[in-house]
C-alpha cells in the first residue's frame, strides 16, 4: 500500500484503516467490511481522554480532527462506533447535556 501521493496524515489514517482489515481478517472488500474497518481505526487512533479534551475545545467536527490529529471522517466514525448510552455518557463528560 505505498501511495506516495498521500501526505503524512492521510498515510496514518490509511495505514491504521488497512490495519482494521487485517484485525477483523477480511478478505475482498464490501462496504461493512469498510466502515468496520474504519470504526476500528478511528477508536486505535482516538482515546477517549483525548476526544473530551478537544471537545471542550471546540463542538465542530473538523476542529476536534485538527485538535486529535486526525481527519474528521475519523471522528465521524468514532462517534459512530458508540452505543446511545455511551453517547449520552460521552455528552456528559464533555458538557454538551443530552443529545
């Protein structure tokens, strides 16, 4: 997977995605095997101390990413990954109240 067009973030992001494919040992390529692989990159890449801090910071997607060092579709997969109770439970940590 050497795309040396990429840049160093989107190597990382790639690179952690591909990584996600081989932890769940897929084979060809569906779009679930895609978002599962995503979901899991996203949550290698995001600590959970780490997306409450940048979420005091800033409530925009694209800010958070800047803040983690990630890409926003990162976050949008993080946050994906959560059930309704750990979204209300995340919500809380960071202030933002009820969804």
């Amino acid at each position: 997977m050497r795309r040396p067009d990429l840049g160093a973030l989107q190597r990382r992001v790639a690179t952690y995605h591909e990584l996600g494919h081989a932890f769940f040992k897929h084979s060809g390529c569906d779009p679930k095997q895609e978002v599962q692989a995503s979901i899991w990159a996203s949550r290698q890449m995001i600590t959970e101390s780490a997306f409450i801090e940048a979420a005091r910071i800033t409530d925009e997607l694209q800010g958070i990413a800047h803040h983690l060092g990630v890409m926003k579709r990162d976050v949008e997969f993080y946050l994906r990954s959560f059930s309704y109770a750990e979204m209300v439970a995340m919500r809380h940590k960071i202030g933002w109240g009820h969804p």
